[in-house]
C-alpha cells in the first residue's frame, strides 16, 4: 500500500489468473477449475452489475490503463498514467430479463465520500472523487442483436466533472437529455481516450 499509511493487515496481494487454477479439497485437486466460475458468474455481459464492470474494462483498455486485476472500491474507478482520476458508468436499454419496453436510460452522479484503496481514507465531504465521467451507452436496435463484447454497439459521453459540478452539484442521477444540455463529448471507442484527455485538460 501506499501513502505512507501503516496498516496492521495490510492489503492482499492479489496476482492475476489463467483460470486454470483446479479447485482443491484436503489437498487434492478437484475436477473443476476457476475458469469454469468464470464462465457461470461472468456469460451474462447485459447483466447490470457485470455490464457496469465490463464498461470499466472497456474504457480501460481504451485509456491503456488497466491494472493487472481490478481494485475493489476505490473512490474512482480508473487512474491513467498521467493523473486522470476517471468515473465510468453504463446504461443499456435492453435487460436480460424479460420486457414491455426499452429501458429509460439514467446514469448515477451522485456525489459521496470516497474511499482511497490506496491509502486507506474516507473523505471529509461528499463530492465526485474523479476528474472525469465516462458515461457507456449499449444501444443496439433490437434486443436480440444485444453483443456487449461487440465495441461498435457501444456509444460514450465523456464529461468533466467540474461540468457536473457547475450545473448539477447536488444531482443524483440524470437521463440523456440532461446530459445532451451539458457541454460533452460524443464518441466511439477510437475516439474515447482522445476525448478524456481533453475533458481533462492534458
């Protein structure tokens, strides 16, 4: 860990796996293997909890800034390189359960207090603890050509946050026509890290 705190348990090293990895039991390997959990936990990519960590790959692989495993609850969910702290949400409107109609697309805003992995701090006030919105749209015209591994059905809207915080301090959460009202940027994955940066001001 960094920033100089000193934790009576420190964190977990975490290293990355194949998923080859057999399941063991009183010492002895078992005939299933990690990827086989990947499989049933992470097939469904529409899901709305896995959706919102696959955004957060896909923006990463974009701004080259992927760790090698994914750090749990840090106060933003990316860090590139050179500084940018960036937010990264996703909406779809397709489910995979069953449905009436397409989904109403909102996008969480809300400000909180957030917690640094790093370090170990909560803190002091709420705010938005990053320096940019990624906001990850899935929009393919008919549920049944849903593909989220598929990058061109992807739409993004970059947004600093200082913009949010000017027009929308204390707002929770907002539908595609508050964001339209803000000043943004409107891309597909070629464009998305170029955009950042610029939202960023690097």
């Amino acid at each position: 860990m960094g920033g100089g705190v000193d934790f009576k348990y420190p964190a977990l090293e975490i290293c990355q796996k194949s998923g080859e990895e057999n399941f063991c039991l009183e010492g002895k390997e078992l005939p299933f293997k990690l990827i086989h959990f990947w499989r049933w936990l992470a097939s469904d990519l529409c899901s709305n909890a896995l959706r919102g960590t696959l955004a957060e790959f896909i923006v990463g692989q974009a701004m080259g800034c992927l760790p090698e495993t994914r750090l749990e609850w840090d106060a933003c969910d990316l860090r590139t390189p050179d500084g940018i702290k960036i937010e990264v949400k996703s909406a779809c409107y397709w489910q995979t359960w069953p449905q009436h109609r397409r989904s109403i697309i909102r996008f969480g805003i809300a400000p909180s207090l957030g917690w640094d992995a790093i370090t170990g701090e909560i803190s002091k006030e709420f705010k938005r603890n990053c320096d940019v919105y990624v906001f990850c749209l899935l929009k393919p015209g008919q549920k049944t050509s849903v593909d989220a591994s598929n990058l061109d059905q992807w739409e993004f809207f970059v947004v600093a946050t200082k913009e949010l915080d000017r027009k929308l301090p204390k707002q929770k959460t907002m539908g595609l026509a508050t964001l339209a009202n803000l000043d943004h940027q409107q891309t597909d994955f070629n464009g998305l890290a170029a955009a950042v940066k610029k939202a960023a001001g690097k």
